[in-house]
C-alpha cells in the first residue's frame, strides 16, 4: 500500500514537472543515516516521502504536524513530531537511527520566510555524531515560487511551479573532540553543508551572462493585462527599468556594436553607474563582444597603457558624463594615441523605429545570440595597483556567475530589497557584488555615479528606502560622520570590502546607526569574493568563511611563525592575466591556483583572519615588519584624537638596514617619542618605530578608499631624496 500510495504522489508531482536528481547509487544507500534539508514550503514532507528512497522516519516540527492535510497524505509514512531543542525529541531520532532507520529531518526548524537558509539547528548534527551516521544532504527548490510557501512579496508566485529536489553523497559527519560539546559548532558544520548544495544545485557552470539575465528576468516579471513589470533598476535621471526595458536596450545596443565591432574584440567602456552603462555591458556580453573596463580615475597615461594592454581599438563613452568630469584633455590623449571614442549619445538617431520592434521580438521569443559562456571571456579589469603596476585580469563567464551564486548562498536578496551601489564598475566589487549580484538575483539595483558626494548619498538612501550597501571602510566612515542616524534606518544589512573595516568605523555604525557592518574579502583576480561574514555567522576582526566551491592552501612564509600565505582554487578564480609587457595575449594560472599575496591564519571553525600582506613587510637588519602592524600601532596610541586623521606607512631603501620605515599622517601631533613610549608600555619590538615622520595635508587614495602605497612610495622617496639622510621627527 504505502509503494502505491508513493506511485500515486509521484504521479501527480511529475505532472508538475517535478524532478528528483539523486547524485549515488541508490543500491549503495547506506543503512542507516540522516537526511538534512533545507525548507521552503508546507510541500516539503510530501515531496521527500514520493521521492526518496527506502522508507525514511520523517521528523516533523509543530507547523507541519499541526497541518491535518499533511497528516493525512503522509498517514502511510513513518512520523514523529519533533521539537529541535528538546533532547527527549533527538534521543528519539537518535535511537531510530541506531535501529537501523534513515531519518528526515528539516534542518531550519521551520519554513523559511527569505527563499534562503535561515538558522541551522544543531539538532541533525547531533544525531549522526551521536548515532555514527552519515549525513544526507538534500536540496529543495521549486515550491518557494508557489502558493504552499511563506514567500509572498518576496518572491514571484506560481499556481504550478516546476520543483527539483537534489539528494546529495551521503558524508561522514564526525566532530573533532573540542567541538562535540559546542552547540554553534556542530549547526555551522550542518550549516556549511547545506550551503554548499544551494550553490551546486543553482550554479550553471555552461550559462552566459545575458543568458543569466534573460533567465531572472523570465522568473521576476510578472505576466498579464493586469500586472505591472516590477522595476527593477534606477538611477539618477530617476526613470525606473523593468527586465523587460533593459533586456531590449541590450539588443538594440548590442546589434548595433555588432556591425561596428568584430568578434571576441575588446571593447572599452568608460562610463559612470547608470542605466546606460548596464544595457551597454550586456549588449556587448550579448554579442559576444568583450567589455573592457576602463578605469577614468587614473589619469590619461594609465588609460592609454590600459588600452594598449587590453588591444582596446574603440571606448564607448557619454558625452555628458567626458563634459561634467572634464576629461576632455584625457579624450584628446586617447584619439592621438589611436584609440577610436564612440559617444552614447550619436545613437539616438542612428537607431531607427525597425531596430527597436527587432529588438522587442527577440525578447518576446526569448531568443539569446549566444547561451553558452563557460570558460569564454566575458570581462577584463585591471588591478587596483596598490601594490604594483596595473594588470589586465580576464574573468569569464563562469567566474562571474560562480561568484554571484557563492554570494547567493551567503546571503539572499529577494524583491522587497533595494541595493545602492555608488562602488564604479570598473572595479570588480562595484561590478559584481554590487551590480550584477543584485540585477541577477531579482532584487532591486539603484546606481549612483560617485560614492564620494556623502551627503547626497544619505539623503538617497533614505529616500528610497534601499536596504542592502555595499562599500569601503572609507566611504561608511565619511556617510557614518553626515548622515542622520534615521537615514539608514531600513538596511538590512551592509558589507565592506576592499579595505578592512576599522574598529572606530564599526563602533560609529553600531552606536549611531544600529547597524551592525559585515566585513567581506577578495580580489580582482577572483571575480572577486573569497571568504564574507554573513548575517548568521559574523566574527570582528575576522574577513568570514571562504565560499562555497573554494580550495584552499596556507603556504609558509619565511620570518612568519604562524599562519601563510593563502592560495586558493575554484570556479571564480580568473582566466589569467594580461600583462603590459605583452599586451593581447593571454598568461593563464598554474594549475588553477592564485596566491593571494595576504598571510593569514584560519581557526578551527573555519574563520579566516588577515595578519598582513606578503609585499607590505619591510625587511630591517634580516627581520620581517609588518607595515600594517606598524600603522595600527600608530592608529591605537592616537585613537583618543579620533578617526579623522589619515596614516600611511611605506618601507624605503636604507644604507645600512636595507630597509626603514618612513610614516606619513594628516596628524601633526605625531612624534617619536610618544609612539617610543606606546611601543615600551605595550611590550613591543622597537623595530616598529618609524624612523622617519612626515606630515602631509593629503595621502594619495585609490579610487576604491585604500592608500595608494605605490604612489605614496614614490612621493616619499623624492622627498628624502635617494642619498638623503633620515629626518628626526
């Protein structure tokens, strides 16, 4: 009876066009274990009783239990009402399993609200550490889009959504000695699981950028004579788009740089944060046409190398935005040294009335020029050059759609957020995280040009209500001191990268604002998100968990006694690089890895913790310094002035030491002798004395908030002089 009943559910579902992909031979099922699954809606239970195989215990909590329609098509299967803090209840389970049973257990509690993970129980860990059993993750995606889920407003609706349940390896879950007793410890182990099948269950390693677009817009646009497309992207001209507007600017763009440019060509884009640049961006991606992201902040002479570098023939500008900036001299550099300029603005009357209906059919037959993207290119950026001479990174498609479901998995956006990006796409953080993670995960994207007009910036935010930043440590420090605390009194959460959160900077939010700052990290070269915090598990002074899908190494580094250097691996790690001394051609990573140049130690939860840069040491008498060290000793014996003084610490050449260090500060009470005391009273090395101290009005910043340590560098070794002596404080 209870296989008929089975048949007959299956049935049913497979009408809907539910499918269950399970990823081990099913005759190899182990005979006792643990299935952990996420929970999306009141559908659950019936769906993993059709579709799992053998005859599982399902444990189900209290609003599921409560539900006699569910009691009743599940009146065959073997269930038990199950509270995930009661210890009466997990001993239960654990001596089902014990007797040879595999038990079902949502490993949430309850139905999510978000469409993503919410608190993981520890509950699940508990019974296959205490009963040896593996642990089954399953995966669930499908009824959160319809009527049965507690997604409304956040997520689309359906009657008839299509469902898929993914059934993962079994895993041995077995907790290190430390952690058997800790409760947090066992539900982050289940947790990281869980997160991993989210990201493999949405990650298509074979979709290309546009192709992902057109997916998102099928799903979050609304159908009908009676519904109005949800807008979705804004910007300062204040004339909301839909999916549906920027899909058909895309190909209305894109068909007509098709003509004009030649295939895989790369192609410059210098344009601000507006809707222009987006529709710009997928047109190009759309046509296979590779978008070169020029940075307009570095002068002339790097715009020009840029070029060179990337093979660069034609950049796409605004004439407005070359006029307000006043980069007409920085145009004239870019004609004379052959670079072809293409204003924005010349195509209003090359785009007739036939283009426009064109460009409306293909995207009512959803018709994409090209699907796939894989490993192809889809977008070059250059490097900050903070530590070096800029280089040409190549991201494909995979690495950017990889990154944006690793940030997916981390923390979820839905409809009812709003995300303000003032971050310049030229970077990838401002490109990826905040741009096209919002545009491709369904959330609303409002796009403002400058993240350095801080008043501005807090007057939009409030009245737009956004509930999702992401910044610098810089930018939230200068917001944090003009805004009213009741400006940003909808977020919902906000993430700094780029540069470390300083702790006054997370102090003022906190006390003023009540927001709690989430610290993230990465790199250009990995597209570019390698470990976050989240809203779940957050730690100070920590850069977060590395994501889901990432390798990892810690390689010694000679003079540092614990951690090294962090090399990772996985699918958002860059093609390769191009290099000025070789410009259009390709340098692709030994076997995949990326040294990351940072020395870092990792605990035994998984949190990752910066202690420095490999290239930010200074090397005096044979012993390693760390010059980030010798700034926050600096910082920290001068906190009580405040945060509005600025510090910068460089190594130069020395006769006799090989190195000194020299610091630079906006702060003219800086001396020797009270940073000689601070060094004494807190037991530390005296080689962390700068011995030369210069006063400047300004420190030269990139254009992300971080110190431009090359150019500050080079300023300091013309004010010494190559021979000259060092100057006494």
């Amino acid at each position: 009876m209870n296989n008929f009943v089975k048949w007959c559910l299956r049935t049913f579902f497979y009408i809907f066009k539910t499918r269950c992909k399970i990823e081990f031979d099913v005759n190899r099922l182990p005979s006792k274990g643990v299935y952990v699954s996420n929970h999306v809606s009141y559908l659950d239970p019936i769906l993993l009783y059709a579709f799992l195989p053998g005859d599982p215990v399902f444990a189900l909590n209290g609003h599921l239990h409560r539900r006699r329609w569910i009691r009743c098509l599940m009146r065959f299967a073997d269930t038990v009402l199950f509270n995930p803090i009661e210890p009466g209840d997990i001993k239960e389970l654990i001596s089902k399993v014990n007797s040879g049973r595999l038990v079902v257990i949502f490993a949430e509690g309850r139905i999510t609200e978000s469409g993503g993970l919410m608190k993981i129980y520890e509950a699940p860990g508990l019974v296959a550490d205490k009963s040896k059993a593996p642990l089954i993750p399953v995966w669930i995606d499908g009824p959160q889009y319809g009527y049965f889920s507690k997604t409304k407003g956040k997520l689309p609706h359906r009657p008839l959504p299509k469902m898929r349940i993914t059934v993962g390896k079994p895993r041995p879950f077995k907790l290190k000695d430390e952690l058997r007793r800790q409760r947090d410890h066992i539900s982050n182990e289940v947790y990281q699981i869980l997160r991993g099948m989210h990201f493999d269950f949405n990650y298509n390693p074979n979709i290309s950028l546009f192709a992902q677009l057109m997916k998102t817009g099928k799903v979050h646009s609304k159908k009908g004579f009676f519904f109005k497309r949800p807008r979705v992207l804004e910007d300062i001209q204040r004339q909301p788009n839909s999916y549906k507007d920027i899909i058909i600017k895309s190909f209305v763009l894109g068909r007509f740089f098709k003509k004009r440019t030649a295939h895989f060509e790369h192609v410059g884009l210098m344009l601000p944060n507006t809707i222009a640049a987006i529709c710009t961006f997928f047109g190009l991606s759309a046509y296979e046409r590779i978008p070169v992201m020029i940075n307009f902040s570095v002068g002339a002479k790097n715009m020009v190398s840029m070029c060179r570098t990337a093979n660069v023939k034609m950049v796409i500008t605004s004439l407005k935005f070359i006029k307000t900036a006043k980069m007409e001299s920085v145009v004239e550099v870019l004609k004379a040294n052959g670079v072809e300029i293409f204003y924005l603005e010349s195509l209003a009357k090359q785009i007739t009335l036939f283009n426009k209906i064109g460009a409306f059919l293909r995207y009512k037959i959803k018709r994409v020029p090209h699907k796939d993207g894989g490993n192809k290119k889809a977008v070059i950026l250059f490097t900050s050059g903070s530590e070096g001479a800029p280089k040409a990174v190549v991201l494909s498609h995979a690495n950017i759609i990889s990154n944006i479901k690793q940030m997916a998995a981390l923390e979820t956006i839905n409809m009812t957020d709003l995300v303000f990006n003032a971050l310049p796409m030229f970077h990838s953080f401002g490109l990826t995280v905040c741009t096209l993670f919002p545009l491709l995960e369904g959330s609303r994207l409002f796009l403002y040009p400058s993240p350095l007009h801080y008043r501005v910036v807090a007057e939009l935010v409030y009245e737009l209500g956004a509930t999702v930043m992401f910044g610098t440590d810089t930018f939230f420090r200068g917001y944090g001191k003009i805004a009213h605390p009741y400006d940003f009194h909808n977020i919902r959460f906000m993430y700094g990268g780029a540069e470390a959160i300083k702790l006054d900077t997370r102090n003022m939010w906190m006390e003023r604002m009540g927001i709690r700052m989430m610290e993230a990290y990465g790199s250009t070269e990995c597209a570019p998100v390698v470990c976050a915090n989240n809203s779940i598990f957050n730690r100070f002074g920590s850069i977060g968990k590395l994501l889901p899908a990432i390798q990892y190494k810690i390689e010694p580094v000679p003079g540092i006694e614990k951690g090294g250097e962090l090399v990772v691996k996985g699918p958002n790690i860059m093609l390769g690089y191009i290099l000025p001394k070789n410009p259009g051609v390709l340098v692709p990573l030994e076997d995949g890895w990326y040294h990351t140049g940072d020395v870092v130690e990792i605990d035994e939860i998984g949190f990752v913790f910066i202690k420095d840069r490999i290239k930010r040491f200074a090397k005096i008498g044979g012993e390693m310094v760390s010059l980030n060290a010798v700034q926050e000793m600096v910082v920290k014996a001068y906190e009580w002035m405040g945060p509005e003084f600025n510090y910068g610490v460089v190594a130069v050449p020395h006769e006799s030491k090989g190195e000194q260090i020299v610091l630079v500060t906006t702060n003219k009470q800086v001396k020797s002798d009270v940073l000689h005391d601070y060094i004494k009273n807190n037991g530390m090395s005296e080689l962390f004395l700068p011995r030369v101290i210069l006063y400047h009005d300004e420190i030269p910043l990139l254009a992300t908030g971080k110190t431009d340590n090359v150019t500050l560098k080079k300023m300091v070794i013309e004010e010494l002089g190559i021979n000259a002596a060092p100057k006494a404080a």
